[in-house]
C-alpha cells in the first residue's frame, strides 16, 4: 500500500481485504439480474429523476467517453449510461447494471466510497483496491431524500484522468441538488396541506444527537426547529410518557447523578417557552398534543409485522451519544427490538442491509445467520464469511491480514 494514501482511502483498502476482495478478480460480483434488476429500478424512488439525471451528467459523460451510473443504497448500478466505447470497455470490469459496488464487494471504488462515508468521494486510477479497475477514475455523490435525509443512493462519473477534477465535482453535486429539488417538489404535490385541527409535534430522532422538530398548531401553520442535545432528551422522554411525567421523575430518567434537579428546571422553563402553551404543560409535565416521532413509527411497523418497512425507517439508533437512563432504556430496548425481528424472519436481504449500516457492522449473529441462509456461491456469502473473519481476528486480538 502507498505510504502517501489518502486516510480514507487507506481505511477502504482495509475494508476490502478485510472482506476477502481478491485483488485479482476482474469484475464485481452481479447481485441484481433480470426481473429483479427490472423491479429494483422500478420501485425505487430515483426512478423518478433518472431523466434529470441522465439529462445533466449523463450527456457530460456521453461527450467525453465517460460512463454515469446511479446506485442504490446497497450499491447495486441500476442504471448505466454512456458513450459506447465506454461502456465496452466497462464492461470488462463488470461495471454494468446490476452489479454491486459496495467496497466490501468490489473492492475500493468511488460509488462504494461516497455511500460508506455519506459524502462527495473520489477515487483516482490506483487507488482501487482491484487491479482491474486501476486504468479508471471515478467522481460520486450520495443522494438524499430531501424531507428525511434517508440515503437513497448514488450518483458516479466514471472515466479517465479528467474525471477527477473540481468542476467535475461540481456538475455531480449540482446534477444531485437538482435531483434531490424535484424529489421535494413531488412530495409537495402529493401532500395535500394540513387541515385545521388539533396542534401535532413531530419529532425524528433516530440517527440523530440533536432532535429535529416539527410543530402544526391547530390553524394549520407549521415551524421546524433543531433542539440542543439535553432538549432533545427532555422532548423524546415526555414524548414516550403521554401521561406525563414529574419533575422528580424527569430528573431519574435525564441525569446519571441526583445533581441535575435544579438545572432540569430550567432547561423545562427553557423549552416551555419555546414551545408555548399549545404544546406544552406542566403539573405534571406533558406534550398536550398530538405526538409523532420517527422511533414510535418503526415501533407501530415492527408492531404490524412489516420488518422490511421498520428496516427503511430505521435511521439509526436514537439520540446515539445520549447518556441520559431514560434515553438509553429506550434507545436499547428498540435497538433490540428491530434486531430481533430482522432475526426472525430469515431474510438474507434484511440482514445484510442491517449488517451494512454503522452499527450493525460488527453484529456477530447477523452475519452468521446471513452466510448460514445463502448459498456457498452468492457474492453475499463470500463477504459474510469474511466478516466473520475479521471478527474473529479482532476478538482474538489478531490483525487481520
């Protein structure tokens, strides 16, 4: 490996060995064919701005014998363009539709690289980790839904030297800003807006170390706000408690020590006023509204035997640098809950989309029961069992090589 290697580069380097990407092998494994490509493409929501996509980076690629892709948050190409050169050539290292990037499939690779980090990524010549992908360049960016933030998938440009310049950066990120502007737009259009009724708060908190929320008061005006991490807290607790809950009560379930009582109140005072009478009420502390928030709508799909559902709205455990008791309770308890459910129903696709995400990574029993239901054969097999390598390796305190 390059001394001078870029870290993150370097850290994907690992990865892939780590997974038991043969350096040698020629193409990227196919994990998407036939009907299920034709359905994957279908279903997915950047169905609906290909076009856009296409249009903008595709004809770039096309003028200066490059190849555009878009991927999925698996890392699956569902859609390949380019010029025809390109695309003959590209073939041969298996970037085609249906084939799967994911760095601990393919090796290092831009597609791969942006999903992993959640950001623009570039990756030049002999930076990829397979020698075979080494004559290419590659430039990507993720795209995102523009009222969740869910990762939806990737947009890549794929070509030589040129590729990996500033402007070409910067038609991806333009090109995906314009893309993630119609998906909004589409989300306008199909809500209709809200009707008169009782106050609403909404609150996303999965993923998240700082609650998003949303407040509709009953005349139908709505305000988003980004709460500090301890009001983020002090919401989601009140928000799991419709009854309300007491001071006291409170002070248990937000401080670690009994010191914080006098400081509880204020912050209550605080968020009281930030909120108004509309939502909020004290004696005992309560949300006197109507309350949504994104972990009890994986809690009702779970609750409704939608496992594939609970999964996709799953963003991340919730408020994960909080170390507030009542917090933790409920952060580990719906953890649990969804892991457990995606145990249940023995679904290889379910378990690996749990095993790729930051903190289902390193789960021991996921990735046996993954390699256990699919066959010796599927690419999909190869990259569970060498995950439970590295975990070996790493539990006996041997490097992984």
């Amino acid at each position: 490996m390059d001394k001078g290697m870029r870290a993150e580069v370097a850290d994907s380097w690992h990865r892939s060995a780590a997974a038991g990407v043969p350096a040698d092998e020629m193409t990227a494994p196919i994990t998407l064919d036939g009907g299920a490509l034709h359905s994957a493409r279908a279903e997915h929501r950047l169905a609906r701005v290909f076009p856009i996509l296409d249009d903008v980076l595709g004809q770039a690629a096309r003028d200066c014998d490059a190849v555009m892709a878009v991927a999925d948050d698996a890392g699956q190409l569902l859609w390949v363009c380019g010029s025809s050169t390109a695309l003959r050539r590209t073939e041969s290292i298996g970037f085609v539709e249906g084939s799967n990037w994911d760095e601990r499939l393919a090796g290092t690779n831009a597609p791969g690289l942006a999903l992993r980090l959640d950001q623009p990524s570039s990756v030049v010549r002999s930076e990829h980790f397979r020698h075979a992908v080494r004559p290419w360049s590659c430039a990507a960016a993720p795209i995102h839904d523009p009222t969740s933030s869910q990762l939806l998938g990737v947009l890549d440009i794929t070509g030589g030297d040129e590729i990996v310049v500033p402007q070409t950066m910067a038609l991806i990120r333009a090109t995906v800003r314009l893309a993630e502007t119609e998906l909004a737009r589409d989300r306008l259009v199909s809500e209709p807006p809200a009707s008169p009724g009782r106050p609403t708060v909404t609150i996303e908190a999965l993923g998240r170390n700082d609650a998003l929320l949303t407040v509709d008061d009953d005349h139908g005006h709505t305000g988003r706000m980004r709460l500090s991490p301890r009001h983020s807290e002090l919401i989601l607790l009140l928000a799991s408690t419709p009854r309300g809950l007491s001071g006291d009560e409170l002070s248990v379930l937000l401080y670690e020590d009994e010191g914080g009582s006098s400081t509880l109140r204020a912050e209550l005072n605080r968020l009281r006023h930030m909120l108004g009478d509309t939502f909020f009420a004290s004696r005992p502390y309560r949300l006197v509204s109507d309350v949504g928030g994104d972990w009890l709508a994986v809690e009702a799909l779970l609750a409704s035997g939608d496992v594939a559902g609970a999964l996709r709205a799953f963003r991340g455990p919730l408020l994960p640098r909080s170390t507030a008791p009542g917090v933790v309770r409920l952060r580990e308890a719906l953890t649990e809950q969804m892991r457990a459910a995606i145990l249940h129903a023995g679904q290889p696709d379910l378990m690996s989309a749990w095993t790729r995400s930051a903190w289902g990574s390193d789960d021991y029993e996921m990735w046996t029961r993954q390699r256990d239901l699919l066959p010796p054969g599927s690419p999909m097999w190869a990259l569970a069992a060498g995950q439970l390598a590295r975990l070996d390796n790493e539990l006996m305190g041997t490097p992984t090589r």
